[in-house]
C-alpha cells in the first residue's frame, strides 16, 4: 500500500511530525485492527494500536489509484476517545 503525507508548507515535512507520530505508526495503524469511521467532506478516519502500544487517529482520503491512501494528520488518543476505543475493543473481542 503506498502512503502519502500532507507536509506542512514551511517545514516541508509531514505534519504528522507536529503531533509526534512518526510514519511507522501511522503505517501500523491503518494496516493494522480497529475501528475505520467516515468522516468529513470525503476523508475517513482509523483509530488503532501501534506495535508499541500508543493508540492514534488517523485522518486520510482514499486515493483515486487502489492501494493509496494520502493521510492528513494523525494524533495520539487520550482520555475519553480512548476510553471509548478500548471499550469498542473489548466488547468485539468477546
């Protein structure tokens, strides 16, 4: 699958960087479980685990080309979002 990033126009990196997600994570969440939403004007958006156990959201758009995403940004979960992830999780596991 190939990934692409939005880059901040004034560093010229991802903007992910701004959240301190590195492009692994974000590969190991949309490749990996959880839950994928629509949301707004087209874009989708995938809540997961990394390897090592961060839970992020990630926005992205499918690319017109199969197999190709373009990621707008992607944070770490944190309190009630995540609360709500790991109860989502839990109850499909049971």
């Amino acid at each position: 699958m190939e990934i692409r990033f939005y880059k901040d126009p004034e560093t010229n990196f991802p903007h992910i960087y701004e959240h301190d997600v590195t492009e692994d994570e974000v590969q190991e969440v949309l490749l990996g479980r959880g839950d994928d939403f629509p949301a707004r004007q087209g874009s989708r958006m995938k809540l997961g685990q990394t390897w090592a156990g961060r839970y992020l959201q990630v926005i992205y758009v499918p690319d017109e080309d199969p197999g190709s995403l373009f990621v707008i940004t992607a944070y770490e979960l944190h309190g009630k979002a995540k609360a709500a992830y790991r109860r989502r999780q839990r109850r499909k596991s049971q």
